[in-house]
C-alpha cells in the first residue's frame, strides 16, 4: 500500500512539472514572436502609426498671404486735432528658414495699399473744425501705397500640429503717396465764398531737363526705410500644407516725402469794367476765383496694421525622420 501511494506521489510531481515547463515555453515563444514582429516593422511604419505631430520637424517654410490693412493720421483743424482712419488691403510672399528648433530667419516680399475714402477723413475733419463747415469733397482725399522688401529674425513654438510664430524685421522699399482735396463752406454765411483745401506732395525738378510744360521734370524720392512686428498662428494639414492667421504692424519712414496742406481763399471773378460789361456778364455775378492759399505741414500715415489669412507649405528636410 505504501509502495503505491509513493508511486502516486512521482507521476503527481512528474506531471505538474510537465505543465509548468510547457506554460513557461509558450510564454517565452510569444514574448519571442512579439519581439520580432516590433523588430521587423520598419521606421516608416512606425512613423506613419504613430500620431502625428508638428514638434519642429521641418527646416524651412514658405507662405503667401492677403488681408486687410489700416492706419490713421492726425488731421489738424480750426478748433482741435482729430484721427481719420485709412483702411484697404495687403499682400506678403515669404520664406522662412529656421536654423534651431526654435529659432531662424525670413525674408518676404510684402505690399499695402490705404485709402482715406471720403466720409470719414470729413467727418474728422468736421470734428477738427468745431463743426462750422459743411464739406464738397473729391472721391479719395488721401491714399498711400507701401511696397518692400523684408529680412528679420523668427521665433516659433510648435504644439500638436499648430505653431506660433513671431517674427521682427526691417526693410526697404517705395512709399507712394497720392493726394487729393476738398471744398468748404461756411454754415454761419452761407453765401461766403467757400476755401478749397487740398493736400499736395512737395516735388523736387530735375535740373537737367529743359521745363517744357511737362510734369515730368518733377519728382518726390519715395525711398521708405520699414520695420515690421507680426505674430503668425500655423495649423498643419498632412505633414506639409499648413493654414495660418497673422497680425502685424509695420512702421514706414519716408524722408523724402514731405506732405503739404494749401488753403486757398476764394474772390469774386465778377468785375465788370463798365455798365456794359455789367450787363453782358450779369449772370456771372456769383462767380468766384481761388486766387491765394496759406501753405502748412501735414501729417501722412507711417504705422500700417494689417491682419491677413494665408497658406504655407513646410519644406525640406523632416527632423523626425
């Protein structure tokens, strides 16, 4: 009887030791098998797996883009001094090479075009004037177009697949400036002879030209010396295709434009000689002539706010690769 507990007792052991060497064994040969399969899958694979994210991949970058610009200048008048707002449009091609993960530079090509439009310079101008006139004006008082070329530092930080980047430069181009002006009329006297007001570009004559009449012996430098300041929000589509919003400032200085405001007084261009005269040209009694003008300074605009949408491209190398 004892022999054969004891008997029992060996194939019991034998049997639980079986089992737990081909428990050990499978496991090790999936431990194997996954390992193998990690091993074997290439960096590509992995890569396209995995979530994607922006984190300074790319070393370069290239956007265009288009919005709105505005400005104001200081109108001076009778009782005060008011803002009239300029608003239009902007335009900016640009590459951006960044040479650390966080830092780099950026050239572009940028242009902004401003207008005065009409009700709003005069409603400034109203308010300059205490409100003692009523306005006849041309279409566009004022508008000034500013076209340079850029190159400066960028700074970014990357987060998912969005990017923030800032950017500060300088830059030199063509500031063009193009003037009109207005009409106006007493409200106390309606029957006063009205002044007309225009702004003017102060011009230079080429003394090598004989003056023919033509308007082509004058001209003003346009040289304008810029300084820009933006903030750029990226968000990258398929690794490579991005959209971004931006808002920026630039600063012009433009020494050789020089703006002039002339207000010319108005006489009467009836005066007849004789009664005759008097007679003939009596439906002329109500003309009147602009005869002289008082010359001062004024002011153009020099800081453009802009606010643009656009589209970029991330290019060349891909650090995550």
């Amino acid at each position: 009887m004892n022999a054969h507990f004891r008997l029992l007792l060996v194939l019991s052991a034998l049997c639980l030791a079986s089992a737990a060497y081909a428990g050990e064994g499978k496991s090790f040969e999936g431990k194997f098998s996954e390992g193998k399969s990690s091993e074997g899958k290439s960096s590509e694979e992995k890569d396209t797996d995995a979530p994607f994210e922006l984190a300074y991949s790319y070393g370069h970058a290239i956007d265009l883009q288009g919005g709105l610009a505005t400005s104001a200048i200081l109108v001076g008048g009778d009782s005060r001094k008011a803002f009239a707002s300029l608003a239009g449009s902007c335009g900016q091609l640009r590459y951006s090479c960044f040479l650390s993960p966080h830092w780099g530079f950026c050239v572009s090509l940028a242009s902004q075009a401003i207008f005065s439009g009409t009700t709003s310079f005069l409603r400034a101008r109203n308010y300059a004037d205490g409100g003692l006139y009523r306005y006849s004006s041309d279409y566009n008082v004022m508008s000034a177009a500013l076209s340079y070329a850029m190159a400066g530092s960028v700074y970014r930080y990357d987060f998912g697949m969005c990017s923030v980047r800032a950017r500060l430069g300088i830059g030199a181009g063509s500031y063009a400036l193009s003037t009109g002006g207005f009409g106006r009329y007493s409200r106390a006297v309606p029957s006063a002879y009205p002044e007309y007001i225009s702004y003017s570009v102060e011009t230079k004559k080429e003394d090598f030209l004989i003056d023919s009449g033509s308007n082509a012996i004058y001209y003003s430098d346009n040289t304008a010396f810029v300084a820009a300041l933006s903030c750029q929000f990226c968000y990258t589509f398929r690794r490579c295709f991005y959209i971004s919003a931006e808002i920026g400032i630039n600063a012009a200085c433009a020494p050789g434009v020089v703006l002039k405001q002339r207000t010319y007084q108005a006489e009467s261009a009836y005066n007849p000689e004789n009664w005759a005269d008097a007679v003939i040209d009596y439906e002329n009694r109500d003309a009147y002539k602009f005869t002289t003008y008082k010359e001062a300074s004024a002011r153009m605009p020099w800081a453009f706010f802009n606010a643009s949408v656009g589209i970029g491209w991330n290019i060349g190398f891909n650090r995550r690769k």
